[in-house]
C-alpha cells in the first residue's frame, strides 16, 4: 500500500507540474507577436522573424542540452533538475515583462532554451516512480498533461492579456510556473536506489555509445522524432489550407481552431489506450501500427473538403500519433538502465525537440513551392518510421 500511495502521489505531482508549465507557457507565447509589435517594431516582417526567431531558439536549444540535463539528473537526482528548471523559468518569464527591445526577448528565449528541458525530466520521473507494468500510463498520463496545457493555455491567456495587459500576463505565466515548483517540492520523492546519485561518488557510468546501443533505443528516437515533426507540421499550414477549400477569412481561425483540438484529443486518447495495447501486442507493432494509423487519417483528411470528414480523420491521426509516441517513450524507458533513465529521456526529448524545431521551418520552406508538399513528406516519414520499427526492432522490447 506505502509503495502505491508514494507512486500515486509521485505520478500527481509530475502531471499537475507538466500541466502547469506547459499551460504557462502557451499563456504568453501565442502573443508574442503582438508583444514585439508593441515593443516597436512596426514591420510585419519583421514582427514575423523576430517572432520565429524567438519562438524557435528554446527548442532548438533544449534539444542539444537535454542528454546533458539528463545526465544530470542521473547523477544528482531528477527532483533537484526539475526544481532548477522551474525556478529558472520563473526568473526568465518575470524578467520578459522589463524588455524594452526585441533582441532582449530572443536573448531571454535563448537563456530559457539552456536552463530548460524539465518535460522529458517529468517523463523521466513518472517511468521511474511507476511500477514496471504501468510505465506507459505513467507517461502517457504526463504526456496528457503536455498537451492539456497548451489546449488551455491560449484561452487564459487571452483573457488575462485583455484584463492586465501583455506584460502583466509573463507575471501570470511566472505565477504558474511557481505553482508548478510548489507541487514538485512538496510532494515529489526521488525513488530511492541507485539510479539516483548513482555516479555521484565516482560509480560506473553508462556510456552514451552504450545508451545509443541498446535494443530499439534508436529506432525510438527516430520514431519520436517522426511523430513530432508530423503532428507539428499542420500548424503553419491548416488555416491556409481551410481557406483554399473555400472556408471565409471569418470561418478560418475557428476551424482551424476545431481541427486542431480534434487531433489533440485523438492523441490524448492514443496516450492512454497505449498500456493496454502493450499488454496485448508486441512494442514494434503498437508503434508501427501507430504511425500506420496516423498515415491513414492524414491521408483522408487530404482526400476530403468535408469539414466534418476531415474532424474524424485529424481524430484517427491523433489516435495513432498518441499510441505511437508514449509506446515509444515505453520502450525507450524499459530500453536504458536504471541508473541512466534521465539521461536516456534526455535523449528521448532531444528527439522530440528536434522534430518541433525543424518541423515548421521545413513546413514553411516547402509551401512555397506547393502547399500540401509536407504533408507528401509526412506521409512519407510516418511509412518509413513504421517499416524500420515493425522489421528492425526486436520484439523482446516488451519485456
């Protein structure tokens, strides 16, 4: 019953905190745009690469420094990384409320992107705390909370932007961020046994040439890094998209608005079907058949201009991009040692990262020549990925 109640409350804390951070974030960020404009620049161009520039550096640098946060945390705890994070994000967004320049805001991103990386922190810790038969819905719940938070984050953000103004929200959005650091101090333990500390005292290390190799840990870190791109590809494109169709310039942002929230659900639901799944069929098949699924609801959702068609089909995509990525995430987790489990999420989230960061440059790049060229790629990338997983990886994965 102790070992119950203490993953329980470890599993609360690491999902309340992911929920609140990631709402936090997507409170301000969506308006960051609007923030530079008000900062004095005047072109909409400008406005645009400052925007892109600012909203693309954290990822970009997370996902370099995310193995090394990781290693980290394998050495001196996760409960002490995350804590770390969160304080640094509550300096960072407080101090975006003082800028008087648009450098100052991409200087403060670029900072945030060094000192962040607690979200594969957070998987990392629901995998660790969580009995070995319910990793995925540990992190399928967390996973849950990262997208539950940005579905919501925008809407509070607009009210508060409305009542008290673009900077008085980074205040709010720091408020959160303190709420988040509040739950992990209080009620997060750091399981006890060697994988944290382990190699504090000069203990063997787990070698990243060793993490690299073990069984299907590659695959998995393709396969994360497919899934993310995909799912975060559709964002510069879908309102243009709605609108060749025919919908009015009116009709556009709440479409656009539906589909997007229809796709997130269907992930939501793919997150937590995953641990049944797992328990039935083998990690390279949940995985493969993941993206198969997700390439099958893109491809109807490009086959119709029925918005109602294209709502169940964005619903079949989330559903397998969802299954795919916390099996993923599982067998990534089951993969690496014990003692090397941040490290490992580290690279698991370096993966992700990289996918969110390129995804849209590419997305952007490639719809100047034709608008629905990356969605050609992205099914392309989600066939490859579910081939190499269902013909490479081991099948023991599971065990």
């Amino acid at each position: 019953m102790a070992d119950r109640e203490f993953w329980r409350r470890n599993q609360f804390a690491v999902t309340a905190a992911s929920f609140m951070g990631f709402a936090g974030f997507t409170l301000v960020m969506p308006f960051l745009p609007l923030y530079i404009h008000q900062l004095g620049v005047d072109d909409v161009g400008e406005i645009a690469l400052w925007a892109g520039l600012s909203l693309g550096v954290t990822p970009a640098v997370t996902a370099v420094l995310s193995p090394f946060w990781g290693r980290m945390a394998d050495r001196f705890g996760r409960k002490l990384m995350v804590e770390r994070s969160l304080v640094s994000f509550v300096i960072i967004m407080s101090a975006m409320a003082y800028v008087t320049e648009a450098w100052h805001v991409l200087a403060l991103r670029a900072i945030q992107g060094v000192f962040a990386g607690y979200g594969g922190l957070t998987l990392a810790m629901a995998a660790e705390s969580a009995p070995r038969d319910r990793m995925a819905t540990a992190i399928g719940l967390v996973q849950t909370a990262q997208r539950l938070g940005p579905a919501l984050g925008p809407v509070i953000g607009g009210v508060v932007a409305e009542v008290v103004g673009l900077r008085q929200a980074f205040f709010v959005t720091a408020g959160f961020y303190l709420v988040a650091l509040g739950v992990v101090v209080v009620l997060y333990r750091d399981p006890a046994g060697p994988s944290v500390g382990a190699t504090r005292d000069g203990g063997a290390r787990v070698s990243v040439r060793r993490l690299l190799s073990a069984p299907g840990f590659a695959l998995v870190m393709a396969a994360i890094f497919v899934m993310t791109f995909v799912d975060r590809s559709f964002a510069p494109i879908l309102p243009l998209y709605i609108e060749r169709l025919g919908a009015s310039p009116a009709q556009v942002p709440l479409v656009s608005g539906i589909l997007f929230s229809v796709a997130a659900l269907g992930a939501v639901a793919g997150n937590q079907a995953c641990e049944a799944l797992l328990r039935r069929v083998a990690p390279p098949v949940v995985i493969a058949g993941g993206a198969v699924v997700s390439a099958a609801g893109l491809g109807a959702f490009l086959a119709t201009g029925h918005v109602g068609v294209m709502a169940a089909a964005l619903l079949v995509f989330g559903v397998g991009g969802g299954t795919a990525i916390t099996a993923a995430y599982s067998v990534g987790g089951r993969a690496v040692p014990a003692e090397a489990h941040a490290t490992g999420f580290g690279f698991l989230t370096g993966a992700s990262l990289a996918g969110l960061a390129l995804s849209p440059v590419v997305s952007g790049l490639l719809s100047k020549g034709h608008l629905l060229a990356i969605f050609a790629v992205d099914l392309a990338l989600l066939a490859g990925v579910a081939l190499a997983v269902f013909r490479r990886m081991p099948p023991h994965t599971r065990e």
